[in-house]
C-alpha cells in the first residue's frame, strides 16, 4: 500500500510515499491523518491517495454510515481531500498524475513534457444569477431602512426633554394652542429631515445606483417615498412621545419600533409571500402591515429594486413603472392618509380635556375612584378632624347649603338627634358597649376639645346674629346674617384664585389620596405659602392647577372661570415657575424673555423694554446674551422666575422657586415678590424654607396626607398650634442646673423641660398668655385638674381665656353655645367645666418675668429670655402628627 502526500500544487516533486502496515482501510487512514495533522512538520496536506482499499463507507437504508468490507479480488481506489481548501482535488490530480508521468517517461524525454491543470468553477445560469440579483437588492432595500428608522426617534428627544422638563407647560400656559405648538414642531422637523433627504440622494446618484435612481421616474419615486416617509412617521413618533418621560428612553423605544414595524415587517412579509402556504394568510395581514409608515417605506424601496427582476421574467408587470400602484403608487397614498389620520391623534390626545366625550369617561372612572371603600374612609376621616379654620374656610367658599346636607346625613345617622352630635361633616362612628369608662371619658374629653374652637367661632361669628340647629339645616333668625352671606359672595366673585373641595387619587392596589378636598382663598395683593412634607401633596396641587393633571374630583377657580371645564380660557392669567428650569439649553436669557413676552400678547413696541427691565429686574444683566446651558443653578432659578412674572400674570404659582440660589440672590428674590404682590396679584408660594415663608407670606396653610391642618396668619398659626412660649436660661458657672430647674417647675405651672446643654437650660410653657396675667388656655398640654386648681390656689394672677368668650358677649350667647358644643349630656358639661378651670390657672407673661426677674440672683440664673414658638417647631409638629396618624393607618389596614 502506498500513500501520497501532496504539499503545494507548484511543486510537482512533492509527492511523499509513506509505508504503513499491510491492512491499511481508508478509514484508518482518516483517523491517521488527522491525529498527525499539527505534527506533520512539512507544508499543508491538501490531499492523499490510497490503492487497494478493502473497505469503504456506505450509506444504510435508514440514512446512517457503515463501514462495508470490499471482496479481496476487488482493485479499489480512494481519494481524500481537505475540505477546508477549494483546490485540495485539482492539487491532488495534477500530483498524482505528474507521478505517474514521471514513473513512465525516460529521464531523457522528461524535459520536452509539460502538465498543466485549470480549475474553474461552473457559469452561473441566467435563473441563479436573478435569484442572487433579487437577494442583493432586497438587502439594499432593507438597509437603506434601517437608518430610516432611527431618524423620526431623533426628533422626539426634544419634545420629550420640554415635556419633562415643563417647559412645554410654561408655553401652553402662556396661551400656545395644540395646533400651534405641534405644527410648528412639524414644520421644523420636516425641514431637518428634507435636508437628511437630499443628501441621501446625492449619495444614490454619486455612486449610480440603478435600482434608486437608473431613471427620472425612478429618482422621482424614490424621492417621493422618502419624503412621504418622514412626512407619516414624524407625526408617528409624535403620538409615541406621549407614553416618555426620559428622552433618552423615548428615543431608544421609538428607534426600536421603528424597527420592528419596518426592518422586521418587511422581511417577515418576504419570507411569507416565499412560502405557497403562507401567501393567503400574508395576503390578508397586509393592509395591517401598511398601518404602518416604516413597512410602506420598505415595501416601496423593495418594489424598486425588483422592477428588473419582474421585467425580465416577463407577465402582467413586465412594463410596470415606478408610480404605478402596485410598485410605489399603493405605499405612497397610505402614507400620506396616515399623515392626516396620525396629525389628528396627536392634536386629539394633546387637547383631550376638552372634548366631552373624554371628560364624561373620566368623570365616570372618577366617580368609581370616589366609590372606592379606601377612598371613602379616608376622606370621611378627613372631615372628622377638621381644624376650625379650615372649617371656616370650607363653609365660606363652599357656602352653607353644602354643610347642610353634610348635617344631614349626620343626623340621620345619630338617629335625627341634632343635639347629639357636634357640627362635623359627618358623625364619629361610636364606641363599643364594652368601651371601658376611663376610654369614654378620654375619647369625649378629646372630642370636645378638637371642635371646640370652631364650633364657638361660628356661634359667635357676629355679635347681632343668633344661629341654632334646629331639624336638618341652619335656621338663620336674623337678616343681618344675608348680608354678610351677599357680602361673602361678591368677595369670592372677585378673589382671584378658589380651590373648591380639590381633591386627586390616584389608582392602584391601594388607592391614594394625594389631595383630600381642598378649600383655600388667595385674595389679591395675598401671598398663600403652601407649606408640608415631600409628598404632601403640594406638587399635586400646582399641577392641578396648571392644567397638567385633571382633578378627581373638585374645581379649580382663576379670575372666576373654572380652571378644570375652561383651561384654555385663564391659562394666558397664570404665572408659574416650576420645581425644574423650563429653560432652552441653546437659548439665551434676552430670546427666552422675548419668546414668553410675544406668547403673553405684550405689544411688539414694549417688547424691548419689558425683557430689559425684567432681566435688570432679576439680576440677569451680566449674563443676558450667554446661552442659558452655562447657567449657574441659581442663574437658572432667576431666569425661571423673570418667565413666569412676564407679562404680569394675575395668579402666580412658585415652587420652590429659591432652590439653588444664594442668600444674596434669595433675599433680592424676594424683594421682587414683595413689589409684584404689591401690584394686585396674588401669589401661592410652595417652600421649604419657612425663613422665606415667614418673609412672604400673608398666609398660610399646612398639608399633612393631602388634607390642610391649619389656616391663617403666621402669628396666628404659631399662637393655636405652637407649645406655648419658650423660655432659655443660662445658669451661673457655681450653679447646679437642676436648682435652676426645680425653681422654675416649682414657680412657673406646667414648665417642661426640654433640652439641657451645659448651663443651658430650654423650657416649654404651654398656656402662657400674650399679656400681663392674660393667655391662651388652650391646647394639650394643660395640667390635670389638681395641678389646676393648686395653681389657681396660689396664684393670685389667675386669668379668664380671651379666646374663649369676649367681654363684649352676652351670657346668654355663652350659655348657648355652650349648649350647641356639649348639649344637654352633664358629664359633657362637667368635662368643659375642668378645661375652663384648667385654663384659668395659666400663667402669664408678666407673672413670669415677674419671678424670674425677683429671684434670679438668688437662684443662679444668668440671663434669660422668652420667645415665641417658632413656625417651624409648629411644622415640625404636624408632620409628627402626621406621621403618626399615617402609622395609625397603616396598622388599620393591615
């Protein structure tokens, strides 16, 4: 048996012969030749030759190889090549044969003899080569798509990033229409693309594409195709961009449907309309396919490409042209309806609030929302715990015939029994029989003291008119009080901005309830600080006011038109500025102010001179022509600010509005508020610094949970709702701090102390009065009953509670008042007897300074003063209450 070997077709002499044991197969030889593959320390094999073969390879009736034994008389020949080189067979011939010439020529003649071998691969026929033909230009077609795809996306991170950022909000605010703002989008963004266009066609023709631009007709259809593409799926992506928040998000997503509805369409389309049993189904599913303008882009280059194809095979198309319709004709009508059908969503989803079709399925989903068992609860709680000013503020806006029918289903669930029930929106669910004593007497003590105060406001709300409850409704006994209710009336007509019973919930497993029926007055020339925690729910409520999310249920009230049925109408009268800067990167601060004024309708000749005072105004004037990207962060918060007061809005809404800035800019923001507040419009301040609060504000209110716990002046919030007055000592280096503190607990009643720090000693004094033996007895953190009395048996300062009963009331109006807050229950009136007594042993002022001021000396005491609580600990209490009623809930639920 003899091998051989062949290395490189140019060599003719390298043919190696290698001696192996007798019974050698093809099959061993295989496995041989592969094992010394990497060893073999010559050039490449190519192929090898063995003779005499006495086995072979077959192929079984059941598709599988078996090695079959040759007859012994048998001369058999096997050839093996590698596979991994296209010429290992015709090397292998030319070696073998040159062999065999040599082995039969004489050396003498070998000289004068030449062996040549040609290998050539086979034409290609006409059918395959239209078949690559039509492969190459599918291709062309699909990848001149892809990029297509990704342009539309490109235009809508824009829009997304002004959505996100608000700037959106501020141009819809200062009066840009749907129409306005999505045409002008389209107008630009068109002409971007038309630019992309052209240059794509330059490229077609630079380089001679046949199948895009071989002829007139065929530039004029790819041109076409092109242009209609960007002119459908930019509305497209448009109607996309209204489920983003994140450009980048939006722009990514977009790209990928894109994709799929053009790229992956298309070639699903091909290999169905390939397969004969899928051409009826793919048949029908087109007209869905064309819904979308990436699959009428692909569908149209690819009809291009396969002109020739068709023409050469002859048939109904063989004379086919490029605007005909079943080449680019049929794709170029769908996308220029699904331009119209695409236009007309985007304008319908952007001003969906004001078709009434919209506004009576939310409405209906709202109510359902209301229905919830969640919701329900949680507003009835709400109500239960009024503050008497935000009581007061909901019968004033609201008006008396809505607390009517709140007092009549309270009645009719205390059993008509008006007495029984103390004037609340609804009646507190009763205790158990099994209720202990003890717990009656705490939860009616707690009752009486949480409504006290507003009860007696509204009894005693004028010195001429008398009010009782009598059956289901106020029966009003004099006609001074239709006075005051027309006066009110005209008063709310020309209030600039009413929040009536505004609430929002948003839906989920757990409902929430972010805003709990609002009622809140801002006058004109007012400033209101909407103070709370993050998630208060004050964000909610700017957005609720500024058309950005409609309410659950409730109204809002602008110049008096409501805000929720007629957006568009108070829009161009309300001044916001955002939380986020809705400012343009490329922009500069002179081009922002122009933009806002022309948007507000300022006259085109004081166009000039409102941006130039404004931007002096705020403080811009250094950088007023730099783009407002390399801004600073308190830059920024100026410019936003100078945006939302051009054009001298009526309502103003600030949030956060010094975030960012420094105490010099903040202080000088301030001024600017103070001057524009002076001008007659009202303003809703949202902050975090009660510094500013206190420094703005007429007013305010504080949102715990959604729902506002208190209502008023600052003074008057720090005097309900603060711990009494503050009282620091500093105490003499040789004094021990806790004489210092057991005189002050033995002399002052119901002193707490607070903190100690060194010789420094802080002490609460709930229930001093503001004057000299006068003070406010109310509150929890009256002494108990013995406490009282010993103090009021020792203290020959003992006051009446201004608050309670002026001196200008007449007893017979105490007397019923005090029947319409207790009724007839003695032990109601016995626990109102232990508050009065107990307010009667506060302290007051002068009686303080009085003692400290006579023994300090004595006692060791350095300096000391009192302070009124400030706004803050008054903030900080609430959300602790807060809070904790939130834990409270939650426990319930679960």
């Amino acid at each position: 048996n003899r091998y051989f070997d062949s290395s490189e077709i140019s060599k003719l002499s390298s043919v190696s012969y290698i001696q192996l044991s007798d019974r050698v197969t093809s099959y061993s030889l295989s496995q041989y030749l592969l094992s010394t593959y990497y060893s073999h320390k010559k050039q490449t094999r190519f192929a090898g030759m063995l003779k005499n073969d006495t086995y072979t390879i077959e192929s079984t009736h059941h598709g599988t190889l078996a090695e079959v034994s040759a007859p012994p008389q048998s001369c058999r020949l096997s050839l093996m090549h590698n596979s991994t080189y296209l010429h290992s067979i015709p090397a292998m011939e030319a070696e073998s044969t040159h062999a065999e010439l040599l082995q039969t020529l004489t050396s003498t003649s070998t000289s004068t003899w030449s062996y040549r071998l040609f290998y050539h691969p086979f034409p290609i026929s006409k059918a395959l080569r239209m078949r690559i033909q039509l492969f190459l230009n599918l291709f062309a077609a699909l990848f001149v798509l892809i990029p297509f795809c990704y342009i539309p996306a490109s235009f809508v991170n824009f829009i997304v990033k002004e959505n996100a950022s608000k700037a959106k909000q501020m141009q819809k605010l200062a009066g840009v229409g749907p129409v306005a703002y999505w045409v002008s989008n389209f107008l630009w963004d068109i002409t971007n693309y038309l630019l992309i266009t052209i240059a794509v066609m330059v490229v077609f023709v630079a380089y001679g594409n046949a199948e895009f631009v071989g002829t007139g007709e065929k530039r004029v259809a790819t041109l076409s195709l092109m242009i209609m593409y960007g002119v459908s799926a930019i509305p497209l992506a448009y109607l996309y961009s209204f489920m983003f928040t994140n450009p980048t998000a939006a722009q990514v997503a977009i790209s990928a449907l894109n994709f799929v509805f053009g790229f992956a369409l298309v070639i699903a389309d091909f290999i169905l309309d390939a397969v004969k049993k899928t051409q009826d189904t793919n048949l029908q599913l087109k007209p869905l396919y064309r819904c979308f303008p990436p699959f009428n882009f692909g569908e149209g280059l690819i009809n291009l490409t396969a002109m020739k194809f068709k023409r050469e095979l002859g048939g109904a198309q063989a004379h086919a042209k490029p605007l005909d319709w079943d080449v680019a004709g049929r794709n170029l009508v769908y996308m220029g309806v699904e331009f119209v059908i695409l236009m007309c969503l985007v304008m319908t989803v952007e001003a969906k609030d004001s078709f009434w079709i919209v506004r009576k399925i939310r409405q209906i989903y709202h109510n359902h929302l209301l229905s919830l068992p969640q919701v329900e609860s949680s507003l009835e709680k709400t109500r239960q715990n009024l503050d008497s000013d935000v009581y007061d503020e909901r019968v004033a806006i609201l008006g008396p015939e809505t607390i009517n029918t709140c007092i009549e289903v309270t009645q009719s669930e205390a059993g008509n029994n008006p007495m029984e029930t103390p004037l609340n929106f609804s009646a507190p669910k009763p205790k158990p029989e099994a209720e202990s004593s003890q717990e009656k007497h705490s939860s009616t003590y707690s009752h009486i003291r949480s409504h006290r105060n507003r009860n007696l406001n509204i009894a005693r709300n004028d010195a001429h008119a008398k009010t009782r409850i009598s059956g289901s409704a106020w029966q009003l006994l004099d006609g001074p009080r239709h006075h005051h209710q027309h006066s009110d009336a005209l008063e709310l007509e020309n209030t600039p901005l009413i929040l009536e019973n505004l609430t929002k919930v948003y839906p989920g497993k757990r409902p929430n309830v972010a805003v709990r029926e609002s009622c809140v007055r801002v006058k004109a020339g007012e400033c209101f600080g909407l103070l709370g925690i993050n998630g208060a729910g004050k964000s909610t409520t700017i957005r609720m006011l500024t058309g950005d999310l409609p309410p659950t249920k409730g109204d809002a009230k602008i110049l008096g038109v409501s805000a929720v049925r007629n957006l568009p109408r108070v829009r161009r009268h309300i001044g916001f500025c955002p939380q986020s800067d809705p400012l343009f990167q490329r922009m500069t601060a002179v081009e922002h102010l122009r933009m806002y004024a022309r948007l507000r309708g300022v006259p085109a000749k004081d166009i000039g001179r409102v941006v130039g005072e404004m931007i002096e105004l705020v403080g811009l004037t250094l950088y007023q022509h730099k783009t407002a990207g390399g801004y600073s962060g308190g830059n920024k918060r100026k410019l936003s600010l100078a945006i939302a007061l051009i054009g001298s809005p009526k309502v103003i809404l600030l949030d956060e509005p010094s975030s960012g800035m420094d105490p010099v800019a903040k202080r000088a923001m301030w001024k600017i508020l103070s001057r524009v507040q002076k001008s007659g419009s009202c303003m809703v301040l949202t902050t975090h610094s009660l510094e500013e609060c206190e420094a703005l504000c007429n007013s305010v209110g504080v949102m715990i949970s959604g729902s506002f716990k208190c209502f008023g002046s600052i003074q008057h919030v720090k005097t309900k709702f603060g711990q009494g007055y503050e009282l620091l000592i500093t105490v003499k280096p040789r004094t021990l701090p806790q004489d210092v503190c057991d005189f002050i607990k033995t002399h002052v009643p119901n002193a707490l102390l607070l903190e100690v720090h060194g010789q420094t000693l802080k002490f609460t004094l709930p229930g001093v009065g503001v004057g000299f033996g006068f003070g406010f007895g109310f509150g929890a953190n009256n002494a108990n009953a013995n406490n009282a009395k010993a103090a009021a048996e020792n203290n020959n300062n003992a006051w009446a509670p201004l608050s309670m009963i002026s001196e200008s009331k007449t007893e017979e109006a105490e007397s019923e008042s005090k029947s319409m807050l207790l009724g007839s229950d003695e032990k109601l009136s016995e626990e109102y007897r232990l508050m009065t007594h107990t307010q009667h042993c506060s302290f007051g002022l002068g009686a303080i300074f009085k003692t400290i001021e006579q023994a300090k000396d004595r006692v060791g005491i350095k300096d000391y003063s009192i302070s009124q609580a400030t706004l803050e600990q008054v903030f900080l209490q609430m959300a602790r209450e807060g809070e904790n009623e939130r834990k409270a809930d939650s426990e319930e639920i679960n």
